[in-house]
C-alpha cells in the first residue's frame, strides 16, 4: 500500500524538501499552502496523514486542527504538528486535539520520516480504534468468504445523521455513540445470531452483520427497535424535549435526531458477483 501524506506548508523550500524526501522513501506527498488550501485537500484527497505547519498565514495550526476534529470526513486522520514553538502549552495543545505526534523546528528529516513511520503503523490496525471492531479491510475480507458460500445474509447498519451530531456536540459524543451501537448489536448477535456471525466496522458511521437466512429478520428488527430509541438519549434533555436540535439564536436551525437505517439482503435476492457489487448495492438502499 503506498501512503499519502499532505503537507500544509506555508515556506514552499520546506514543503518543496518534504515532497521530495518522502516521495524517494515511497509515499505520495501532497501540498497545501493555507490552511484553507489544507482543509479542503484533506477532505477531498483522503490522506492517510497529515504533517501540519502551526504558523501558516492564513490561519492557525490548532484552528485548522478544530477543524479536521469537527468533520467526520477527517476526524480520524493522525496529524503530526510541525513547528518553532516549543512551550509545554502548545504541545499540549496540540496533543488536545488529538495530534499524534509533536515536531519542533528545525527538525531532522531522518527522525521526522521514523516518526510518520510510526504514526502510520499505530493507524495501520485492521481494527477501528475506537469500537474495536474489524474494519474495512477485514469487513471486505469476510464478505468475499461468504459470497462463496450458498447460504449467508448481510445486514448494513448506518447512523444516519451522525455527522452533523458530531460537528454539533464533538467527537467524545460521538465516540460515546459508537461504542454504544456496538454494544447494541453485540448483544443483539449474541441472543439472535449463530456462532458464526460477524460484525464488521467498514466505515464511520456504517456497521456490517454478516449472518444466515433465518436469523436475519430477527436480528434487523430487534437492532432497529433497540437503535432507534437509544439515539435519543444522546441529546440534552432540552433537545430531548423538543424532539430536535436548535441551532443559532435569530434563525434557527431544526437539526433531527440520528436515526438509523438498515439494508438486509440474503442470497437469492439480486445477483451479485463480488464484494464491490454488493458494497454497491447497500450504499444505494441505503440511500432509499
């Protein structure tokens, strides 16, 4: 697998030396010159690190840290902070934000290169950090397993709405919400599954219940039941109460709740010849 690491540079000799160096040891080096440049790069170009400068001339290093915090899409991609400051409390700042590592200026280009060795190693696990759960690539893995056999059933379980959960209340909600929904279906396999069952983690707000026939229905209603209303609790009790959330003070903003929606399909109900068709397929149900 060949990484990606963006480097929001502002001193184009330095980011000019970091896409050169990294790009002999392997990886592909993208740049960025503002943080505005930088955000938008690491939404749309899914980088699978981010080396970022903290004086950038458009904005600060910990805004734009905020910022890939606040948003789903970048959330979870492991920042290397790079910069002249040195105090204690702007490395714990960045630590705050969830930085993986801390480089002070000047920095030796042999140490920061073990460094994002490391810090991609740590990411690297086939398990989502946070539930614990196999991710996409053991998730893909097992459905190509059972594609092969003659009796299987796949359940997809989306949080729909978790995104704007997350930009509203923060990541520690809704890591909360995620270790919760797999609690959920945890216990729902164990009561309703068979021993065989799997429960995949393939996307961030996306879980994957590979089962047999006659346990599927079971096990869809009952996540569905239980799911629904627990993602209510998540919310303050004024929120609770109104049924939704109210946002700004002039205009408001009517955000509903989370809810979740499941795609079930077991074999014989559409023809699909591989895991991409049947990932496919459960992305435009889910859109249904």
């Amino acid at each position: 697998m060949k990484y990606t690491i963006l480097v929001i540079e502002d001193d184009p000799d330095t980011a000019e030396m970091l896409r050169v160096y990294f790009g002999a040891q392997g990886y592909n080096v993208i740049a960025a010159p503002t943080g505005k440049i930088g955000i938008e790069k690491a939404r749309n170009e899914k980088p699978n690190l981010i080396l970022l400068d903290v004086r950038l001339p458009d904005m600060d290093g910990f805004e734009i840290g905020q910022h890939l915090q606040s948003d789903i899409r970048t959330s979870r991609l492991p920042v290397i902070f790079v910069t002249e400051r040195r105090g204690r409390d702007d490395r714990i700042s960045g630590l705050k934000l969830g930085a993986v590592d801390y480089v002070t200026k000047p920095f030796d280009v042999q140490e920061l290169r073990l460094r994002v060795r490391n810090a991609l190693r740590r990411v690297g696990s086939q398990n989502n950090p946070v539930t614990g759960l196999p991710g996409e690539k053991i998730t893909s893995d097992r459905v190509s397993l059972i594609l092969e056999s003659t009796d299987w059933s796949t359940l997809s379980i989306t949080v729909q709405g978790l995104d704007k959960f997350n930009e509203i209340y923060g990541f520690v909600a809704r890591d909360d919400v995620l270790r919760a929904v797999v609690l959920t279906l945890t216990s729902a396999v164990d009561e309703l599954g068979s021993i065989d069952d799997f429960i995949g983690h393939p996307a961030e707000n996306r879980f994957i219940i590979l089962t047999v026939p006659n346990k599927l229905n079971k096990l869809k209603q009952k996540i569905e039941h239980r799911l629904n209303q627990a993602m209510t609790y998540f919310y303050p009790i004024h929120d609770r109460e109104a049924g939704y959330v109210q946002l700004g003070d002039d205009e408001r903003e009517e955000v509903p709740f989370m809810h979740i929606a499941t795609v079930a399909i077991s074999v014989g109900d559409v023809q699909i010849s591989g895991t991409d068709e049947l990932m496919q397929y459960l992305n435009r149900r889910k859109r249904l």
